[in-house]
C-alpha cells in the first residue's frame, strides 16, 4: 500500500458533459470544504453540455495556495502564443477533434494559459506522465486527477476522454471517484493493469494534474 489511508475526498456528481468540473470541485472541497459545484462552475465559466478546461479553476486554486503540477504532452505555451493550431501540434487528431467537438469555443484560452504559466505556484512538464509521477505525487500526498479513455476502461468500442480523482492505490488495484454522467461510481476499483491501458496505452497524450498544498 503506498499511503495508510485512502484519501478522504468527497465525491460529486456529474451533470453531464461535465467530469472535468465535477473532478474540479472534489478537489477544491478536498482543500477547501464549503466550496460548491456552483461555485467552480462559476469560476469555470462552464456552459452546460461543454466540458471546461483547468485553465480558471487552476489560476483560483492557484492563488488560495496550492501548488499545482500538470503532465502533458499539449504544449501550453504554443497554445498561449499560437492559439488552437499550437495546442494541434502535439495532439492526437482524434483527441483534437475530441475538444474541438466537445468545446464551447476552444480558441478562447489563450490569455488564461499566459496567466497560469506565469504564477509561480504552478509548474508545467511537458512529457508523458509515468505511473511512478502517479504513485510519487500520491505517496507525497497530493490530490491526483488523471484524463484517461473511459471507453477503454469501460471495454466498449468508442471514444471519451474524461477525468477522475485517484483515492488509493496498492500492488494490484487503485481505487477512484468516477464521475460519469448517468454512470456515477464513487469509490471505483479498477486493476492497476486495465487502469494504464485506458490511462497511459490508449491516448498519446494522457494527462495527469496533481495538488499539494504549499
């Protein structure tokens, strides 16, 4: 077992189009207990039926101390000075199309990213994140959310890039809060072996996002 005791992360449902902002605010009530889901998707600027990127959310989280640690293979700094056509640089086409389709208006982050590059709170790596960043930041006691392929997760013959929070992880399971609409299940345990085939095999950009107070 790598921590002695699963992480105690209140679990928050999923309205749909919507895991990303769900992860978003089991994180924020993990640090800060009153927040509500309202209030990130205020923050978010969130339109239902679009998923939301980090960006927002990151720079208030960010400025209530707490360091946040993104891995990624998306070149933020292309996206910030270059606009979509940086972020398609070093994305899937299928995942391009993914965001594109699912976004509100995707070229309008730009300014965002600057600002969340420049806080000195956050740190950016540009890279393949490894099970071992996983079980570190995890060890160390850091709030870890991870974009994985849920159809894979899941054995069905689609696509669907979504977002959850990790709870625990041992030698041969990890457990999780799944946000998925009309599929909630909070508390999930999946085997460690099918969890990297939907998290680090299946997409050539996974992403993980890790929070630690400072």
């Amino acid at each position: 077992m790598q921590n002695k005791h699963m992480m105690d992360i209140p679990f928050e449902k999923n309205p749909g189009e919507a895991c990303a902002l769900a992860c978003y605010t089991m994180t924020a009530r993990y640090f800060f207990p009153k927040t509500t889901f309202d209030q990130i998707a205020k923050i978010s600027n969130w339109t239902p039926g679009y998923i939301v990127w980090a960006f927002k959310f990151w720079l208030w989280i960010l400025n209530k101390g707490i360091k946040v640690t993104n891995y990624d293979l998306i070149s933020l700094e292309s996206w910030a000075d270059e606009g979509i056509e940086g972020l398609k640089k070093t994305i899937s086409e299928q995942e391009f199309d993914f965001y594109v389709n699912h976004t509100k208006d995707i070229n309008i982050y730009s300014d965002d990213i600057k600002r969340v590059l420049a806080h000195p709170n956050f740190t950016h790596n540009q890279k393949k994140p490894t099970w071992s960043d996983l079980v570190d930041a995890f060890s160390r006691g850091a709030v870890c959310e991870i974009v994985l392929d849920s159809a894979t997760l899941d054995k069905e013959e689609s696509f669907s890039l979504h977002r959850v929070v990790v709870l625990d992880i041992d030698k041969d399971y990890i457990i999780f809060h799944d946000p998925r609409s009309g599929r909630p299940r909070p508390g999930r345990k999946e085997r460690i072996k099918e969890f990297k085939k939907a998290w680090l095999e299946k997409l050539e950009a996974p992403e993980l996002c890790t929070y630690k107070k400072l």
